[in-house]
C-alpha cells in the first residue's frame, strides 16, 4: 500500500469497525502504516485477524477482536481487551454497516400487478424485519462503538471520528431503500455528533465512498464471465469518471479527516469520493 502522503500517528490508538471487510481493512493499514497501533474489529474474527496479521507482518502494529456492533456488551468486551493491549482510543473509525437482501425490492419501478408474479418482491412485500436489521447494522452499529469508545476520547489531542455514510445518502439508489435510508441517518447523526461532542475536543466526520468492488457487491455487480451486470453498467454510466473506485483512493480523505493539522476546523462533513457520481445529472 502507497499512502497518499505521509503523515505521524505515533502513540495513537485508531480503532475500525468491521476491519474485516475491503475497505475498513485498508482503512486499518493506513493508520497503522502512519504509526498508529490499530485495532480490527469485525463479527468475523477470522477475516479480522487475516488483515491484522498482514499489517503485523509488514512490520506494523494491530491487533483483532471480535466484536458484534449490534451489541453493546460485545462492544465493550472488545473495548476492555483493546485498553489493556494498547491504551485507550483516540481515533474511531465506524466502518461496520452493509444491505440484506431481505429489505430490497426485485423491480426499479412498481407497476400495478407485480405483487402477483411469482418471486417478485415489491415494496409492499418488503420483510419489516429485513429493513430492522439494515438500519440497526448500520445507524445503530455506528451509535454503539460511539457510545463504548467516545467517552476516553474526550479532550485527547486529535481525537476524531470518521463515519461512513455513502452516495445513497444524497441520492436513493432504486431497489435498495432502507440502505438508501439507513445512510442518509449517518450522515446527519454526523452532524448531529459533531455538534453534541463540540465542546469535548471530538471532531465527527463522515466520508461517502462512491461506486467501489466489494465482497458484499461483487456479486450484484460482477457477471460470472467477469463482464458487468445491467446495474453495473448504469453506476459507470453515471459516473463521470467512467469506471469504479479503488480502496485506495479513499485513504486521502481519510488521512486528512485523522491528521489533525490538515483538518483540525472540519467539523460534522461528509466527503464524497465518487468519480463526480453526486455531480452528474444523467445529462
């Protein structure tokens, strides 16, 4: 991994939710690889520990603990083994959230007649436990390592909090409405925080990736012959930039939310990096 640019988090503690994944992980070695010693939290302890051991190999410091963001006492035991490791936490990054497919429609657009057809989930179909569940995972599985990490973190030098909203935040993507709904809650409880912890030294950011290859989007996105499917090909069309994001091209609003010097007047905004997706009008 190149880092965009360099920068120190020696004697830092940086802790990220579901570390386990694509981009939370790469999130993770970034920090590590500016010096911080980084806890990996994920539900998965296995994915967690593959990605904290690769940033230990490469000479680096972290460590994985499994932690249920939908579950406070999870939380809080993974919190009591992290300060007994490396002390407490000065920079959290909520990265845990993600869909079920329980909570999406089949079709863009409803049409009279279509909760009739065979295997067609409409919007009057949608399981009210499946849409529980999206906006739990991800409002409340970033209220949660909030609630648990914030407390230390106040009046620490640097102390910030990065969320992770997304462009559905700005702009519903069809099919997908409690996702869609579920991110634009974290962008305005990053506000909301960023306000609340104003007088406590934490600054409250969010970033909100674009288009990017995931483990939980491959498969939407990606035919098995390696082409893209219909949906794929729309995202590209409305992006202007043509193509889908790296997980690298986050790490650059990430470094500069964490380092304090760069960002320490940012307070309560969320930053697209999105190839101009949220620029574009389709026109």
């Amino acid at each position: 991994m190149k880092l965009p640019f360099a920068m120190d988090l020696s004697g830092k503690v940086v802790v990220v939710t579901g570390a386990g994944g694509v981009l939370c992980s790469a999130f993770a070695e970034c920090a590590a690889r500016c010096g911080a010693k980084v806890a990996l939290l994920d539900l998965n302890l296995a994915a967690a520990e593959k990605y904290a051991s690769a940033i230990r190999e490469a000479g680096f410091t972290a460590n994985a603990y499994e932690a249920n963001v939908l579950k406070k006492e999870s939380l809080e035991a993974a919190h009591a083994a992290i300060l007994a490791d490396f002390g407490p936490c000065d920079i959290l990054i909520n990265g845990a959230g993600g869909n079920n497919a329980r909570a999406n429609t089949s079709l863009e657009y409803y049409t009279p007649g279509d909760e009739d057809k065979e295997g067609v989930v409409t919007f009057f179909d949608l399981d009210p436990v499946g849409v529980e569940f999206v906006f739990n995972l991800n409002f409340l599985g970033t209220l949660l390592p909030t609630q648990v990490f914030a407390k230390e973190m106040a009046n620490r030098p640097g102390a910030t909090i990065i969320n992770i909203s997304s462009m559905n935040a700005y702009t519903p993507l069809t099919k997908i409405p409690a996702y869609s709904g579920a991110k634009a809650a974290i962008s305005n409880f990053t506000q909301w925080l960023a306000t609340h912890f104003s007088k406590a030294g934490i600054r409250v950011n969010a970033i909100a990736p674009g288009f990017f290859l995931t483990n939980q989007n491959r498969g939407l996105l990606i035919q098995e012959d390696g082409s893209f499917s219909p949906r794929a090909e729309k995202i590209i069309a409305g992006t202007p930039m043509g193509r889908f994001g790296e997980s690298e091209e986050l790490l650059g609003a990430l470094q500069f939310l964490m380092n304090e010097e760069a960002s320490g007047f940012v307070n309560g905004v969320v930053i697209p990096v999105d190839g101009g997706f949220n620029a574009y009008s389709g026109v």
